[in-house]
C-alpha cells in the first residue's frame, strides 16, 4: 500500500520533513546493503 508522506506523518505524529529525512537515509542504508551483497 502506498502512502504519501502527508500520510505516513499523520499515521506517525511526526512532521512531513521528518518522514521525508527518514525515507531517505532508508533507502540510503538499503544501496548500500545491496551494494555489500553484490560485493561477496
């Protein structure tokens, strides 16, 4: 399911700003981890 980051914050009690920071480094660590497995 799909949800905008209006909605993510409203379900969370958090700003939008925040949602978005969180997403990002979640898809940062997420590279990278896939990056480390092609490595092996």
């Amino acid at each position: 399911e799909e949800m905008s980051p209006r909605e993510i914050a409203a379900t969370l009690d958090i700003n939008e700003a925040a949602v978005r920071s969180r997403i990002f480094r979640a898809r940062q660590i997420l590279k990278e981890k896939l990056v480390q497995r092609g490595q092996r």
